[in-house]
C-alpha cells in the first residue's frame, strides 16, 4: 500500500512547529507502552477557561441545569477505567487487534478519504508525530468507524460516563493518534471524550459562534496561524485533558482537537 509522503515525515520536519514548544519531554507515567524518552510532543497546553470538577461533587441533576444543553465542563474521577486503561496499553492492543483491520480518515473537517490497513501496520509506519504544513486531506488518522462486533470485548470494560441526557443513548468511538494530529473545527450532536493515554487539547466555541477556519487545514496549522491572532471576543473555550478527566461538550457545539502526545482516547456520542 502506497502513502502520501507528508503522512510519512520524519521528526526533522517537525522543526517547522517549535515555536509552540515541541521537544521532547518525559513522558506523563509509564504511557502504557506508547510513549518513549524521545518522543517529540507538545509542550503548550494553553489556558483552561472550562469548569472542572470533582465528578462526585455534580449530582444528575445539576449536571442537566448547569451544563447539558449550555456550555462544556470537564469532570474528574467520575468513573474508574483502570482495567480498560490496561486493555489499551500498546502491548494488550497488538496482541489483541494488531492484525485486524481499522478504518483511517483523513483529518479535515469533512473527512472524506477512508482507508483500511491492519492496527499493527497503522501504528508502525503511519503513528507519527504530525508537520504543522501537512493538509487535513493528506493525513490519515485513526478515529471511530469502529466496527463493534469486532471491539466489543473490549468496549464492555469500559465505564461510560454515566449522566446520560434525556431519551438518549452512548455510542463509542476509539481512536489511536501522534503528537500533533487532531481533527479540525466541526460539530455534531452532544457527548463525552475521555484519554486513556496522552494528553489532548480542545477548542470549542457555541453553535453560534462559527470560527474562522479552513476545512482542510489542521488543528496544529490553525494553532499556529490564526490562534494567535485572534481578538480577546473571538477566543475559544479551552482547555486540555489528561486521563482520569472527562470533557462534555453540548449538542452542535463547534470543536477542533489537538493530540500533544501519541494519545489512545474514547468518545461516547449520545444519540
């Protein structure tokens, strides 16, 4: 199988990004075998201007009057994935799924482009640390069209977030992605995304409020171009979660995320 070249740059193009502070860094625990001591990362993590809170200090209720339909809020400790945090580690993931098939998309706003290659081939010639200069449309990255029957084992030790909104239902999405991927600005209905490994950064801004931003750009293209000159009226929620913190975003909310390490992640879309 052929790939375009820019998915397949080395760590010497990625000079183009250091003045947002790629280097590398030591990795955050033991990062379940998907980080090294040499790993380039992300060091900005940008402001956090969302709420935080203790998951068990929001009761159901609350959390439907507060922030269900308004605004994003990030909630720790709200349940406690440790056994699915150890399903996820590299070596439990290649065992288990590396010769299965997984679905890439390209990274814009659309996605058009799907590609499927066997998990082990994804993880050794295209997990990569990304080049700000890569276009949306050349990039392939590994996110939801998760085929469930095949996943299942692996979904059931999973422990959703657990307020669900009003005649609605989860549905999972997983995904697998370097340093520097992500997905652009783009909206869809409400739901949670949680990292198992790594370190993700989200923008968001409300369904009124569309930002300024090319389609087939990426995240880290538009990080580095248009954050930077944004108006104080025009800055976005943000913030950047860890493991151990879950991110709700309301329904129709725009979102662009940015992977700062090789990060393994969950969604649950509610339906």
């Amino acid at each position: 199988m052929e790939y375009n070249t820019a998915v397949l740059s080395t760590c010497a193009q990625f000079v183009l990004i250091c003045f947002i502070g790629m280097k590398a860094a030591e990795p955050s625990g033991h990062g379940g075998g998907w980080s090294s001591d040499s790993e380039f990362r992300l060091q900005d993590e940008g402001v956090c201007n969302i709420d935080i809170l203790d998951g068990f200090s929001l009761s159901h209720q609350q959390f439907i009057e507060r922030y269900a339909y308004s605004r994003p809020v990030i909630l720790r400790g709200l349940t406690d994935n440790t056994r699915f945090r150890s399903l996820c580690s590299k070596s439990s993931l290649l065992e288990e799924y590396g010769a299965r098939k997984v679905r890439l998309s390209t990274a814009n706003t659309f996605s058009y482009r799907k590609v499927d290659i066997p998990l082990q081939e994804y993880v050794d010639v295209l997990l990569r640390p990304q080049s700000a200069d890569a276009l949306g449309s050349e990039t392939l990255y590994f996110f939801g069209d998760n085929n469930f029957t095949e996943w299942q084992t692996l979904f059931e030790q999973y422990e959703s977030p657990p307020y669900l909104l009003p005649h609605t239902s989860g549905a999972y999405s997983f995904g697998i992605a370097g340093p520097g991927t992500g997905v652009p600005f783009h909206w869809h209905g409400p739901g949670y995304s949680e990292v198992i490994y790594g370190r993700k950064r989200w923008f968001l801004y409300p369904p009124d409020r569309e930002p300024h931003f090319h389609p087939n750009r990426t995240t880290l293209s538009w990080l580095r171009d248009t954050y930077p000159n944004l108006p104080a009226e025009e800055a976005p929620l943000e913030c950047t979660i860890r493991p151990g913190e879950v991110l709700y975003f309301p329904d129709r909310w725009w979102h662009a995320t940015l992977n700062l390490d090789t990060s393994v992640f969950i969604s649950t879309f509610l339906g």
